[in-house]
C-alpha cells in the first residue's frame, strides 16, 4: 500500500523540498542516479560499455514551469551528445527524453516539446544513435504519440515507450508493431485512476505478456523494460518463437536494479541496456524508485535515523 502514497509525494512541492535537501539523501539517490553532471556519469557509461552493455542515457527532470526550463533541458541533451561524440560513445549509447522536461505541459506546450526535442533528435541521429519518447502520465500520451508520428517522418528509428497498465496500450502496441519501429515496453511507474488502467500487480503482469506477444511477432524492434525475472524468461521464450536473432529485440533495466542480472543476459548473448539517468533535478525519478519496492523507502528511512 505504500506505493501510491510515495506516488502521490513525487509530485508534492513540501516532499520534494524535505527531501531534497535531507543531507543523507545523496548516497542513496546515488544508487539510482549515478551523477549530477556529464562528466560524473561518461566513467559510468564507459564501464558499463566495457561490460558489455548498452547505455540508454535520461538527464532528470520533469514538471517544468517555465519556457526557459525546457531550453536548459534541450541544451542538456545537446552537450551530452556532443561529449558522445567526442568520446566515440555514439554508438553504444543512446538518449531517454521525458517530454514534460522540454515543454509539454506549459501552453502551446505541444509545438514547444516538439520543437525543443527534435533537434535533440537530429543531433543523435548525427552520431549514429537514437533517442526514446518516455511514457508520463496517461494525460501526456496523445502528444507523445504524435509527436512519435511526426519525429519518425524524418528519424524513422525514433522509439517510444508502452505503460502495459494502461487499458489502451494493446491497441498502441498493435499500431506500433510494424516495420522499422522501435518500441519499449514498461509495465508503467505512475499513480494512474482505475478508470483508464490495471490496479492490480497480476493483471498488469498478463497484459504485459499479451503486449510482449504482439511486439514479438510484429515487425518492429521489442524493447523489453523490465526486471521481473518471470517475464524475461517468458520475454527469450517468445523471442526464439518468433525466431528472432540477437540483434532484432532487446531487454532494458534501470542502473542500481538487478545489475548481475544486467550481466548474466549479457553473456547469454542477448543485447542489454542500461537506462542511466543523471543530473540535479532527481526528484521525480528517484521518489518512482521508491515507490516500485517500498524496501528501498525503509533503506532510506534507516539510513536517515542512523545518521
Ligand atoms: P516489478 O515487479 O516492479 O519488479 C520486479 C523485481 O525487480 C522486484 O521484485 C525487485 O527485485 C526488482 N525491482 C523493481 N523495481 C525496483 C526498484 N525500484 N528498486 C529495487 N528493486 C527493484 N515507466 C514508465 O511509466 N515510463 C517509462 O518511460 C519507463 N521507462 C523505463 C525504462 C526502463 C529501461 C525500465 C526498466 C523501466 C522503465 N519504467 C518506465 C519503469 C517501469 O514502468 C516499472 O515501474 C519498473 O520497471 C518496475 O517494474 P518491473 O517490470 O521491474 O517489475
């Protein structure tokens, strides 16, 4: 029962001042977002790299309130991929965008995000790699698709992200499906109304495995989100039905989550990625972490009372 209540604090402006200025915060955020800057989180990539892993790189933020924010937001991601290039990285990592951070939410907010992300796009695209639509809220997923449609005109390789707890991810899924597409599927980290999602852990796991099928046996490149073991396996079964090669799919995990995990998958031969996100506005992202194993609250909790 705690995860809706760490949900519901991710986005109170009290909670994300209480906790962000905690002093023993930093060590436990630093699980899950290894840095603040570029220059802290490139050592991480390239480590994760000699691993034998693949890096999806998300500089944090989210719910911006200003039209400058999404600029910042947008030159962020313009110097993380001239660093890339500069380190010859370009092709082992690519780019996770939240579209909030660039502008969706403010007014006229559609035009703003799409604007602000689509030479973030270009300049991937530059270097050899790609950038990933994030899902947000189930509010923000017109425009997101939209937006998808529109960048993929011209960056056809452009992925986006599946919430399998959302009632209308089968009918996406079915869409997205097709040749060429790039498609990530999650089982979905926010507090969603029963009227237009699963509450229940177990109906979102069959939805889950009813949208991995769909994205299996279409057409399209399956991003596989997850760190439940069950659904992995049940991800390299479908993959081999399909008779998909190493190159055609591939799973994803969260950097601090499961990461022997990470490398078992590697060595098994699959193609491993590493979401990786970084910077100063960790608020959201972390609290999410939270949420998804309350263990990780009283971890946080104990840490503080220890101090
Ligand atoms: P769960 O059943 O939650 O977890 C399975 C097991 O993994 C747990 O038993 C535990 O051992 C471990 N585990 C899971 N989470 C944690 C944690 N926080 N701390 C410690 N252990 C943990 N959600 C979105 O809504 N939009 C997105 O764009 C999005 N992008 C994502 C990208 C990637 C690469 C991944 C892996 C997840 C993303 N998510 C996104 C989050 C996702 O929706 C889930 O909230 C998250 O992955 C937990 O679900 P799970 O599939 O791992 O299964």
């Amino acid at each position: 029962m705690l995860g809706p209540v760490i949900l519901a604090a991710s986005r109170s402006a009290t909670m994300r001042r209480i906790v962000s200025a905690a002093p023993v915060t930093r060590p436990v955020v630093n699980r899950f977002i290894p840095g603040e800057t570029v220059d802290q989180v490139i050592p991480i990539v390239e480590s994760l790299t000699r691993d034998g892993l693949e890096v999806t790189l998300d500089v944090v933020g989210e719910d911006i309130t200003r039209a400058e924010q999404s600029y910042a937001a947008r030159d962020a991601y313009l110097q993380l991929i001239e660093r890339l290039a500069e380190l010859g990285l370009g092709e082992s990592a690519e780019m996770s965008v939240k579209l909030s951070m660039f502008g969706q939410a403010l007014e006229g907010g559609h035009e703003l995000a799409l604007a602000n992300v689509r030479p973030v796009v270009e300049a991937a695209a530059a270097i050899g790699t790609t950038v990933t639509l994030d899902a947000e809220d189930h509010t923000t997923l017109d425009s997101m698709f939209a937006i998808h449609e529109e960048l993929r005109r011209d960056f056809p390789q452009t992925g986006c992200v599946i919430q399998a707890y959302l009632f209308r991810t089968e009918a996406d899924a079915r869409r997205l499906a097709a040749a060429g597409s790039r498609v990530r599927i999650v089982k979905g980290a926010y507090k969603e109304p029963a009227e237009v999602a699963y509450l229940d852990k177990a109906e979102i796991d069959k939805a889950y495995v009813r949208i991995m099928k769909i994205l299996m046996r279409g057409e399209g490149y399956p991003m596989i989100g997850s760190h439940d073991p069950r659904l992995i396996a049940i991800g390299q079964e479908l993959a081999r039905e399909a008779g998909r090669k190493p190159d055609e799919y591939e799973f994803q995990m969260l950097y601090g989550i499961r990461s022997e995990e990470h490398l078992r998958l590697a060595a098994e031969g699959h193609r491993m990625r590493v979401y990786t996100a970084y910077g100063t506005d960790w608020y959201g992202y972390f609290m999410r972490r939270l949420a998804e194993k309350p263990a990780n609250l009283l971890f946080f909790l104990r840490s503080m009372i220890t101090k």
